[in-house]
C-alpha cells in the first residue's frame, strides 16, 4: 500500500506568528501520526502579495519538510506568485533547498506552469502514476476569476498516458491526479444527490473549460482527482466513475471555517484507492 498525505491551503505568512506555528504544528502532527509515503501540496502554501521577501518563507517551509521520512511534490495556486517571485522562482528553491522532493518525470512547463508525473513502483515494477498539474492562478483574459489548465497540459496528458502504455505494453487503473483549481465538472455536486464530505462554499473554478476531464474519461486511467483552493469545501463526489475530491483546508492564516486537517489517500495495487479527511485537534 502507498499511502499520500494531500496538504492543501497553508497560507503561511512572513512574520512567523501564531497562526503560522499551529499550521506547522499540524504539519508536524500529520507527518509523525500517519507516515506518509508521499506528501503533496495542491497549492496556496504561503501568502505572497506584498511579501517582499516571500522565497524566504517558501524556502524555511521546504527546509522545515526535509526532517520527515516522505517525499514532497508541489504544485501551486493563485496566491503563491501574487509578489515579484515568479513559479520558477519557487521551483528553484524547490531543487536548491529540498532533500526529499520526488523524482519528476514527463515535466512540461507551458506559461511557467509544470505538469509532471510521480511514478510510484514496487520492487522495480511501476504500479501507479500520479498526474501533478499546475491550473494557474488568475485568468489572463478578464473572463472570470481564476486560470485554466492549459490545451498544451490537456494533450499532454493524452500522450504520456500513451507514453507509459507503450512502454510498459500494459495500461494503469488506479492513477490520481492532483492540482489546485477545481475544475467545472465539480459543480456537478449541486445535481448529484449522494456526496460525501462537507459542501459549505460556491465552486470558485475557471469559467474557461479546456477539456481536461474529457480526457481523464477518454484515458480511463485515473480513478481520483484532488485540488484545493475552496476552504470550506472537503466532499468528494463520483462524476462517471472519477472520483473527485477536495482535500481539507491546513492554513490558520486565512479564512474558512472547516476545522484543519488534510487528507490522506491509500493506493492499492488491484483495489480502488480509500481516503479520508483528518482533522488536527490545535488543543494538544
């Protein structure tokens, strides 16, 4: 089994406060309690407009994993590169400062977003894949709020889910994807009578969809789909048998009134993959 820590939301600010030591705290909590084979950030991990020295605070928060026995993969949100730093400038620091970040393979980087995969195997066989994609932050075009997954990131997950059946001469059914906007196809909850987890905000996703679950569908790889970004969302709901989730806000340095936590996800070779939301309990 694999087992992955979905960290989503963390809003750490400059100043080191108190709000800022309890999402650590968590941080420290789920790390030790539920040993994660892998830990993803889904995006927001810190405050960045009108920080000025916003790589520092990304740069003590990437040190600060590197004590934890769990690899570290990224992507990032709207509010990561608000300041003068830009996503390659946060994956710089990544490279220079991170002692346990994945290994990435496949990597794209279109409008200084990256896609990439993780391959995660057992005794050297390849048994899942699990897609990272960076959504973006604000739309380019006035329309809407928020980005959109790119159509260079939607073809290119057509053609490395082809890349690995020609390679391996086998196909994967048990693969995840991770980013941080939602995709529209999460407002299908409001028409959907069965849903678990907590739906207590709008879908705050894109107005542009490119057609990157079309091509989830059309793969038939990936079984799950998890973002962030909403804080007082956590459901999941199963849309033609692609479960989409939201993790579990992590943040105390921004809104939402969901109790903290984070979501863990346990793969299995041969099994449709489980997860569930932990909460943090900040009184001890």
């Amino acid at each position: 089994m694999t087992k992955i820590l979905q960290l989503s939301d963390l809003h750490i600010g400059p100043h080191n406060d108190a709000k800022d030591q309890k999402t650590y705290d968590l941080i420290q909590h789920m790390m030790t309690h539920y040993r994660p084979d892998i830990t993803v950030l889904t995006g927001d991990q810190i405050w960045s407009e009108g920080v000025i020295d916003s790589g520092r605070v990304y740069k003590e928060l990437i040190e600060y994993l590197n004590q934890f026995d769990t690899q570290i993969a990224t992507t990032f949100g709207n509010h990561d590169t608000e300041g003068h730093l830009k996503r390659g400038d946060l994956r710089a620091i990544e490279e220079q400062y991170s002692k346990n970040y994945v290994q990435k393979h496949h990597s794209l980087i279109i409008d200084d977003k990256e896609a990439y995969t993780i391959e995660v195997s057992s005794q050297d066989t390849l048994i899942h894949v699990l897609y990272v994609i960076d959504g973006g932050d604000y739309n380019p075009f006035g329309i809407g709020d928020y980005d959109f997954i790119r159509p260079e990131h939607v073809n290119w997950l057509k053609e490395t889910y082809e890349a690995y059946q020609s390679q391996y001469k086998r196909s994967f059914q048990h693969n995840l994807l991770f980013t941080h906007i939602p995709l529209q196809e999460y407002r299908e909850v409001e028409n959907i009578k069965e849903f678990h987890g907590i739906f207590n905000e709008p879908i705050a996703c894109s107005k542009i969809n490119s057609g990157l679950f079309s091509q989830m569908l059309l793969n038939g790889d990936i079984e799950g789909m998890f973002c962030g970004h909403d804080h007082d969302n956590d459901f999941t709901i199963n849309l033609y048998g692609i479960r989409l989730s939201f993790g579990r806000v992590g943040g105390y340095n921004t809104y939402g009134d969901l109790q903290r936590g984070a979501r863990l996800i346990e793969l299995q070779p041969h099994e449709i993959f489980k997860s569930k939301v932990l909460e943090f309990d900040d009184r001890y």
